[in-house]
C-alpha cells in the first residue's frame, strides 16, 4: 500500500479511536452480561457452569432434531419392522 494511503487510513483510524474504543468496550459488557445471564447451577454438586440453552430450549431443540431424523429415515423405516412407528403416522 502507498505511504499517502497507508497515512490517510492510519490517520481516519486516530480519528475514529473514541468510536472504536466505545464499540468495543460495549461488546465486551455485551458479552459478559450474557456470560453471567447463562450461568447455571448442578443439582448435585451445586457448581455453576454455563449453558447456552435453557432446558426448555433444548428440549424444544431435541424434539425438533427427533421430527427431522424421522422424516428423513420414513421411507426407509417404513416396513412392519416399525410397528410403533407406523401406528403413530396413522394417529395423526
């Protein structure tokens, strides 16, 4: 990159250094704010940990998942091998 250009980007940086150092001062609160929202607590042992999801939310995940892996395997998991599964598709 040129001098002059190296300059001018260098020098809009220093211009801008008080936007940058708020936007990145909020994603650092951002970040931890949400660090602290998600913390968790055992049953058992009692530790904190985090967790991205809610148990209601991955459970709403795991049912989802199970829909998607059931329709993908219908066709092959069509035979009388399948008997519950072939009741449950007559249910609804």
């Amino acid at each position: 990159m040129p001098e002059e250009r190296r300059n001018y980007w260098r020098g809009r940086l220093l211009e801008r250094r008080q936007l940058l150092y708020i936007a990145g001062l909020s994603l650092i609160v951002v970040g931890f704010v949400h660090y602290l929202t998600h913390i968790s607590e055992t049953p058992i042992t009692h530790r904190r940990r985090y967790l991205a999801f809610t148990r209601e939310q991955f459970m709403k995940l795991a049912e989802y998942t199970y829909s998607v892996v059931m329709l993908m395997l219908s066709s092959s998991a069509s035979n009388d091998m399948f008997v519950y599964y072939n009741s449950s598709l007559c249910d609804n």
